[in-house]
C-alpha cells in the first residue's frame, strides 16, 4: 500500500539529515509514480507503533507506473441553426407550390416578387398565290408576373386591352384557383390551337387566342411514379349570339367571345380538361366546353377534343429514342335555330344541331441533335360540315427546328402544302406557303 504524505512528512520530521535526504527522494518518487498511477488511494494514519522505524533507510516499494488506456473520444453534438431549417422548409414549400401552377397557366409561379414573360415572334412568309414576301411580327406579347405573396400570384398581358390576365391562389400543393379573364383550358396547346395542322389565325374552329372573364380550379388528382393527371374546371361567360327572324339570316354565334366582360344570358360557359400522363411517356388530353349561347337560354354548342403526345425516348432503341409524336381531334357541334337536323355526335343523340366543326392534326418530330430536329406535321380543318369552303384545307408541313440559348429561342424554316378538299394540289390553289420564323420565349 502506497503512504501517503501526510506519513511521510511526519518520518521526515524524526530522522537525521543524512536520512531526510533518503526521505526527500522517497518523497520525490511517491509524488510521480501517484501523478502516473491515478487518483490517490487511502492510507490509515501512522500508528505509534509504526513510528519506531530502524536505522537503515525504509525503501518504499514503488508501483510500475500503468500504461494509459485512451480515453473514447468524447461525442461532440453538431449545433442547429433552427431559422436556417426553417428558411430551408420555406424554400421547399415554395419549389412545391411552383411546380403545381407551373401547367396551368403558361407561366410557372415565381420566386421572386415580380417577374417578366415575354413571348415573340418574327415572321418571314412567302405566299405562292398572291406572290407576296413579307417581313411581319406574328404575335407580341409581354407578360408581367407579381409573386403577391408565397400563395398569391399575379400575371396580366400588358396592352390597352389585355389579351387574358389572372389572379392565382394556391391553396396547397396541387390545388390552386384563379380568377379574371383566364386562358381557356382547352386541348394540346396553351396559346394556339393547332387542331387542323397550323395556328388557326382565321379562327375557323376555336379563337386563335382563346380567353374569358371566369374562374378555374386546378387540381392534380393523381400524382404516382407511373401515373400522374392534372385536372382544370372552369366557367367563364361563354359564347355569344342573337336569334334570327329566318334561317338566311341566322348566324352562328360567336365562339368563346371573351371580348367583353358581360354576358348575354344567366348561362356559363362550363368545362374541364385532364392532363394525364403514362410512365412519363405518354400524355393523353380530353377536352371538354359546354355552353347555351342565346339570350333566351335555348340553344346549346359543345366542344370537345382529344390529344395524344409519345414523348422523346418513348421507344428505349437507339435511334428511334429520339422520336417524338403528337395529335389532336376537335369536334365542334352548334344548335341554330330552325335547322338542327344532324343527329349523331353528343348533341345529336339528344336533339339534334345545325352545324359541326371537325378539325384533327398529326406530328412527328425528330431530334438530329439535341438542338437541331425535323418535323412533319398534317391535318385537316372544315369549319362547317354542311357546305363546302375555301377554308376546307388540307395541310402537309415538313421542317426545321433549331432551338438556342437553352431552348429559349426557336427558329423554323417550313414549307406548307395547302391542299382543297378534293385533295387536287395546286401550288397556287389555294396557294403553298413558305415561312421563317423566329419565336422568343422568356
């Protein structure tokens, strides 16, 4: 057993200074072997007894100082900054609420407070027929988007008299509302409708541009790793028409008018449109708008459509992975007064209408690189199925796509054969076009 010093002291006190050196040593010794040896252990005091001690020098069996085991390296806890974590949960529900509206609207919801889209295009065309070349702007249009809020988006055409504007709330990711003069949820394309195989600038089938003062839900049903479908209801003011004294004299209502904010009746426009997507693959779009256009709440007209789209890649092959195909079928039918005589389609199972516009396109796209593709596009448009008109066309476009700055603008060179519907060609009847264009998108 080890003494302590206390003993030792009480030893160094009693002997002679030959023998308080021995002890001072024995002191010294003690003091590093208990410094490498750990805590001190306890030694009862010295007894009286234990006092005598004899003449020769008391040599105090000193412990081998113990190899230290290491000691574990203490945990050391990483610390938290809760408002970062809380900043990052912020930014997530954001990117979440961002790519819900992102469809809906043609324009995704923005992180900043207030943003910019800008949409234009440069038109070179040469018109076979009238031996026309003109250099002309298509369309123009500047977009002005306001993030209100994290929920509340704003978005409005900037022009004298806006081509749409919208109020967008997102109430949770996946569900969101909107209000104004909306776009139209109808087929394939936000802006233009391409149903007979080109943009419908005459808007023989639906407005070129179609909007409406309404409102919208948009919400995504379904959202799985093979399955995903995006859903739009709407009502919006609608078409618009009087009645005739007599069948010459009766036109067909205006389609979608959307041009002012009153309508002509209680009635609303009422539709819907689904988005749904196959193994990311495959894109299927029904259509559907109903409406009873006449003061009096009388005479109905429905439309609907149906589009499909086999994105790039959807054939896992070389080669072949970088093809793309896309279509869409409309079909318009119209009461009129005096003369609802067709009896098939929808309407016509239950009453008969005057009129149908049909309209239908085909396309293939393939990329040669990924910023250089060729495209083959036809299809076929009759804006009314009981006579025949100059705008019953046939239309086969081979051409070529360019894309750069990241996508962000798009050049085309096309040539369109335009074809009657006796399907006799004619370079001149109605008259091919030939067409360059520049299309901005930002």
């Amino acid at each position: 057993m080890t003494p302590t010093l206390p003993a030792l002291a009480a030893l160094f006190e009693k002997r002679t200074p030959a023998r308080r050196k021995v002890v001072v040593v024995v002191v010294i010794v003690v003091a590093a072997a208990a410094v490498h040896a750990g805590p001190p252990v306890f030694v009862p005091p010295v007894s009286a007894e234990s006092e005598a001690v004899p003449d020769e020098p008391v040599l105090v069996p000193v412990p081998e100082p113990a190899a230290l085991a290491p000691s574990p390296p203490l945990a050391v806890e990483e610390p938290v900054d809760f408002d970062e974590e809380e900043e990052k949960e912020d930014l997530r529900s954001k990117q979440i609420r961002a790519g819900a509206g992102a469809e809906s609207g043609g324009a995704s919801a923005q992180e900043t407070s207030s943003g910019l889209k800008l949409f234009v295009d440069f038109l070179a065309e040469a018109d076979l027929a009238k031996k026309s070349f003109v250099f002309r702007p298509n369309h123009t249009y500047v977009f002005v988007v306001a993030q209100v809020t994290d929920d509340i988006s704003f978005i409005i055409h900037v022009d004298t008299n806006p081509v749409f504007w919208e109020l967008q709330y997102e109430a949770m990711p996946g569900l969101s509302f909107k209000v104004g003069k909306i776009w139209v949820p109808f087929g394939t394309n936000e802006f233009h409708h391409l149903i007979g195989g080109r943009v419908d600038q005459q808007s023989f089938f639906l407005p070129e541009t179609w909007s409406d003062y309404g409102i919208a839900v948009n919400w995504n049903a379904i959202d799985t790793e093979w399955v995903n479908v995006e859903t739009t209801f709407y009502a919006v003011n609608g078409s618009q028409g009087n009645v005739a004294d007599s069948p010459a004299a009766q036109e067909v209502p205006t389609v979608g008018a959307g041009a002012a904010a009153n309508d002509n009746n209680y009635s609303k426009a009422l539709g819907g449109r689904a988005k749904i997507t196959l193994f990311n693959d495959f894109v299927v779009t029904p259509s559907v708008y109903f409406d009873v256009w006449d003061p009096d709440n009388t005479y109905r007209l429905l439309f609907y459509s149906l589009g499909f789209e086999a994105r790039r890649g959807f054939i896992a092959l070389p080669w072949l992975d970088r093809l793309r195909l896309r279509g869409e079928y409309g079909r318009g039918e119209i009461e009129l007064p005096f003369r609802n005589l067709q009896t098939d389609g929808v309407i016509g199972a239950t009453g008969g209408f005057a009129i149908a516009r049909v309209g239908f396109y085909g396309e293939a796209t393939y990329s040669i690189v990924d910023t250089l593709g060729f495209r083959v596009r036809g299809g076929r448009i009759n804006g009314d199925n009981t006579k025949r008109e100059a705008s019953d066309l046939w239309m086969v476009e081979p051409a070529l796509l360019w894309t750069i700055a990241h996508g962000k603008v798009q050049l085309t060179a096309a040539y369109q054969f335009l074809l009657p519907e006796d399907l006799v060609y004619d370079p001149l009847v109605p008259g091919d076009v030939l067409y360059a264009k520049v299309f901005l998108q930002f």
